[in-house]
C-alpha cells in the first residue's frame, strides 16, 4: 500500500500540468523529477542507516519519482494518467527483468533506480498502448 500512495502522490504533483500549456508538462515533471531527486539524495541514505533495512517499504519518494517519469513521456490527460499509474503499479510490484536486476545495486540506488527504470518501462508502454487505440 505504501507504493500505491507514492505513486498517486506523484500524480498530484503532475495534476498542475492540466492548467498550463501543455508544450511545458514536460518541463513541468522533469522539474519535479530533479527536485524529488535531490530529495531523495538527501534523505533516503539517512533513513537507510537510521533503519537498518536495505529497502524499507515506508520510504515511498521513490514511487513519487518513478512516477514521474512516466508520466513525463505523456500528454496531460486523465485516461494516460491512469494508464501510466497502472502499468508503473503492475512493475513496481512485480518487478520483472531488468527491474529485479535494479535493486542489487547498494543503498540509495538499489532503492530508487527500480522505480526510475519501471517509470520509464511504463511511460513507453503508456505511448504503445495509446497508439494502439
């Protein structure tokens, strides 16, 4: 559950692409993409030590992040929200190869670099599944 909430977070933070032109909703998410980043270089090793655990379900920025990515590859529109949302859920949870390879990297990375990857992998089967239609 934990993943679901970082995940809709990071389609909040998407929700001002909807009100601006929509030339900039790319510049909009990878603005926030670098600031969930910088973030996240900031907290995640801390939390890390503090916790002990190589992964800890409770750190969600970087669902927010993977998120933003896909959606990063689309158009502001509700339906290509819910269908990155749902392809980003499908990989982050059953994170199929290369995904799985992602979490062996160490620390911060093995933490947000499977989530960037299945944004990226959701964001381009976002665009297939839209040209498909």
């Amino acid at each position: 559950m934990p993943g679901t909430i970082g995940a809709a977070a990071g389609l909040f933070l998407y929700v001002p692409a909807f009100v601006i032109p929509e030339k900039w909703g790319f510049f909009l998410s990878i603005s926030e993409l670098f600031l969930v980043l910088v973030l996240s270089a900031f907290a995640v090793p801390r939390v890390l030590k503090a916790s002990g655990i190589t992964d800890p379900s409770f750190v969600i920025i970087d669902e927010v992040a993977g998120m933003l990515v896909a959606l990063a590859f689309l158009s502001p529109n509700f339906v290509y929200m819910l269908l990155a949302f749902g392809f980003f859920r499908l990989l982050d949870i059953f994170k199929p190869f290369p995904i799985n390879r992602m979490e062996l990297f160490p620390g911060t990375w093995g933490v947000m670099l499977d989530d960037l990857l299945a944004g990226v992998l959701a964001g381009l089967l976002s665009i297939f599944v839209m040209r498909l239609v």
